[in-house]
C-alpha cells in the first residue's frame, strides 16, 4: 500500500447510486435512463468507446451539468440538483480529463485550492503530508508553476489536489491517459493503494482493459449515453469488452 493512504481515516461512507439519469447539452440528450451504484470502498470502472457519455456522466454526477431527470444519492443524500461547492463538500473529489490544473498558479497554490473543498477542520491544518507520500515529486516541484510541469506529472497535481481534501467518493476521468509509461505506473499504484485501503469509493473511466480487470470490483460499459453491460470483476468478459471498445 502507498504510504501516504495510512494517514486517511477509518472507512467511511462514500456510496453513490444514480437511478434514471438522463442529462446533456442544449437540446441534445447524451444520457438516458442511466441507473449505476458504487458500493463504500469499491472501485468501479466505467468503459466504452469514445464520445459515448462517460465524461457526460461525471461531470453530472459532479453537478457542472445539470440533470433532467433521475436521481443522483450521495452518502445517503439527493445531490441531484444540488450545486458542484456542496457536493464538493460532501466529499466528492473530481479529476476531469485533460487534468484542467492552473498553469500560471505554482503547486502549492494549486493544492492550496484542492483544499477549498475540505471541511474547516482540515483547511486549518495545511496541505496533508500523506498527498506528498504518494506523490514524492510534488514536494519537490512547490514552488514550480502548474504550466511548466510535464503532462504526467500535471496530472499527478490533478489527482493529488482532488486528494487533499480527503474525500469519500472520487470521480477518475481517464487519469492515464496521454501521459508517461513512468508515471501511468505511479498513478496506477496510487489507485491501488486507495482500493486496498478500502477506505475511499472511486468510480473510474479508463480505458485500458488489462488495467480495468486488475483492478475493479465491478464495471460498467456505457454506449450511446446507456448502460449496455454491467458485472463484477470475475463477470468480466473480455471479448464481450473488446467488442464495446472497438473504434
């Protein structure tokens, strides 16, 4: 296990249950009657080609857009038309594709925004030390601009700014994605860290089939905004899989 997962407490809720959500853009619906659980301590990993609606499912989940029906449970509270700072601070941590850091704010001050999200408790004490255990090379890059580190190494920055405000539930878009074969491993280790702590609930969008098996508890594919397939880690069919990836 990564060091730094010794230092979040004990388990904690972190369940999320989506019944009939439909959302999307302008007059075009992208989701429709999507229904998905992700149980206290799971890993699940959300699949399927591009532009299917994964991204579209997230950031709805995350409230930056808004839901047209269905309903969105969180902790045991409806979030479904609650705004993204409330369930923020509800405990949901987001680290949306294409990372989305501030290029002209240095590390820490990036960081520092992370924990805007915390409850009070947490924001007096600073930047935990634990993000540092996971990710070593951010300590040594605080004082270095979000825009002058590498790709892997912003998205590290990502995932450890959604981190220090220790959330219960974190949402993953493609986190691997366009960066170092190096880093992805990092990156990896520290996703496998949090489900072996079992204390922190992530929903996953990734790509990567080997990557998915190893690690989730259980999946879903998504294909034209609609879950077309649905198991647990040992339901996993893989030519089943590769058929609902294929370009």
């Amino acid at each position: 296990m990564t060091k730094g997962m010794a230092a979040y407490g004990a388990a904690t809720d972190g369940a999320l249950d989506i019944e009939g959500l439909e959302a999307g853009y302008g007059e075009s619906m992208i989701l429709r009657k999507v229904a998905l659980s992700v149980r206290p301590g799971q890993v699940v990993c959300l699949m399927g080609r591009n532009g299917v609606g994964k991204t579209t499912l997230l950031k709805t989940i995350m409230g930056l857009i808004k839901a047209r029906s269905g309903v969105i449970r969180y902790a045991g509270m409806e979030l479904t038309s609650a705004p993204p700072d409330r369930r923020a601070r509800a405990g949901i941590g987001y680290v949306p594709q294409g990372r989305e850091i501030f290029q002209q704010l240095t590390v820490e001050e990036n960081l520092l925004l992370g924990l805007e999200a915390a409850a009070a408790p947490l924001r007096s004490k600073g930047i935990p030390e634990s993000v540092f255990e996971m990710f070593p090379i951010l300590k040594e890059m605080l004082r270095r601009k979000g825009g002058d580190l590498s790709g892997g190494q912003q998205q590290q920055l990502a995932i450890a700014r959604a981190l220090v405000a220790e959330p219960k539930l974190l949402l993953l878009d493609e986190p691997m994605e366009g960066i170092q074969p190096n880093i992805v491993q990092d990156i990896e280790n520290v996703i496998a860290a949090i489900k072996a702590s079992r204390r922190m609930s992530v929903l996953l969008v990734e790509q990567s089939l080997s990557f998915a098996t190893a690690i989730a508890d259980y999946y879903y594919v998504l294909d034209r905004g609609t879950i077309v397939a649905e198991g647990g880690s040992g339901e996993l069919n893989e030519e089943q899989m590769k058929q609902h990836l294929a370009v």
